[in-house]
C-alpha cells in the first residue's frame, strides 16, 4: 500500500493569511500555491477581472512548474518488512534527491528510474512520485517533501541560498541565516521579496514571526528572497560610528605631543 503524508490543508494556509494585514492577504491569494485546478480556477477570475499580470504570473507556473535544475526533494522509501527463509528483510532508503539536468530526478531504489519533473507543481510530485512506486511495489511506503530554495541577502550572517521544508516556521529560516548575530542586523526591518517586487513588507513579516506562520502558510515560493535590514542605514548611527573611529584614532596622536 502506498502512503504519502498529505500537505497542509488550503484553508491552514488561508487562516494563517488572514492573520496579516488586508493587503498582505490580497498579495498572498495572488501568488499562492495550491494544486492545478485552484491555480486555472485564479487564473480565470484574474483574466475576467482584467488583472493581466496575475493572470501572466499564474499561467507561466502552471506551464513552467516549481522546479529548477538544483533543487533539492527529502525522499524516505520502506518496504514493509517480510519474513523470508534467511530472516526477516526490508528495504529503506532516506535520502536528498537532486533535480539534474533536465529537471530529471533520479528515484531510489534504481529500479524506479528517473521522473521528468518539468512543468510539476510542488503539490504535484507526491502523487507523481507514489504512482511510479506503485507500479513496481505493492507494500512500499513513500514519503516525498520538496524543499523550498530561497535566498537571503542583507545583514546576514550567511547569504546565499538555502533549502528548507515548506512547514518550516519563517523564523527557523531567519535564524539559520545568523542575521541574529550580525552586529548590524536591523530585525524590525526583514522584508521578502518576489524577484522585484516586495512580497511582504516589515510589518507584514513581524506579524508572520509573532504568529509563527510558516513558510507554506506566507505562500512563499521557489526563488523567494528574505532580506534582513541594516542598521547602518540610519544616518545617525553612521556619525556616531564614524565619529568614534576619529577620536580613537586621534588620542594616540594627542597623547603622542
């Protein structure tokens, strides 16, 4: 029998949404994830509504997918243990699959083969996934959980991409980034954008951190981007910075005459 944990329901998502303020809540519906049906069902109330680049947005995922050459997947596969005449034997395999060239992911054991995951939806692969283990295994477990890749940028302490479950609190991600620890991190100003757009602003997301949303609930997507604020964008902490740094160095030279 094959067994895949089902992904949070939609309206978790919409009741963590609409802890936000009303304008958070109208970019999320916008750019949320969700199965095909609900994404061509957004699509054509966005086009009779005349918002074009929603409509734009939506129709380029359901054509291009979530996936990208890079990407990462927490793959766990079991075989329900069986009595055999040397013992008792089951196969499990936990591993981290990559998309490769191609958008290809190569399943374990080999036996499954390779899945072109081109044009898939994260909530798409699961399904993919438990049909090909079913066409070769009748007592298999398969437990498929894509990670997001997002970046972070700013006053971190480590930039660059990161992979992290989609149930993941967006606070475990800030805290991974070390912006914690960074001198100059302005934590009241964390923003995440959407390429050039700004996705949520900093009230949005310390009101996503005080309700401990998670990243499915914020409807981020692959290629999000959380930007940590530095406080040395505020004029009077760069004089006073400055002004330190010229009276240490001064007073050697004083002391000196």
């Amino acid at each position: 029998m094959i067994s895949v944990r089902p992904r949070r329901s939609v309206f978790l998502t919409l009741f963590g949404l609409c802890a936000l303020t009303h304008s958070v809540v109208a970019q999320g519906d916008a750019k949320t994830g969700g199965t095909r049906a609900q994404l061509i069902a957004r699509a054509r109330v966005a086009d009779s509504l005349g918002r074009k680049e929603e409509a734009f947005q939506i129709k380029a995922r359901l054509a291009n997918g979530d996936f990208e050459v890079g990407d990462r997947v927490l793959y766990l596969f079991e075989t329900v243990p069986m009595q055999t005449a040397g013992g008792v034997t089951q196969q499990r395999i936990a591993d981290s699959l990559i998309v490769q060239a191609g958008k290809i992911i190569r399943l374990k054991p080999e036996l499954l083969g390779e899945l072109n995951v081109s044009g898939f939806l994260l909530s798409e692969l699961s399904d993919s996934v438990a049909a090909r283990v079913a066409k070769y295994f009748k007592n298999a477990t398969v437990r498929v959980d894509p990670l997001l890749r997002i970046s972070a940028s700013g006053a971190v302490g480590r930039a660059g991409v990161y992979y992290i479950p989609m149930d993941a609190p967006l606070g475990d991600l800030i805290s991974r980034t070390g912006a914690g620890q960074h001198p100059m991190a302005d934590m009241k100003n964390v923003t995440i954008k959407r390429g050039e757009s700004v996705l949520y602003v900093a009230a949005d997301v310390q009101s996503a951190l005080g309700d401990g949303l998670t990243l499915q609930q914020l409807a981020i997507q692959p290629g999000d981007e959380v930007v940590v604020g530095s406080k040395s964008n505020k004029p009077w902490l760069v004089i006073v910075t400055t002004g330190l740094t010229i009276v240490a160095i001064l007073i050697p030279i004083l002391r000196s005459r």
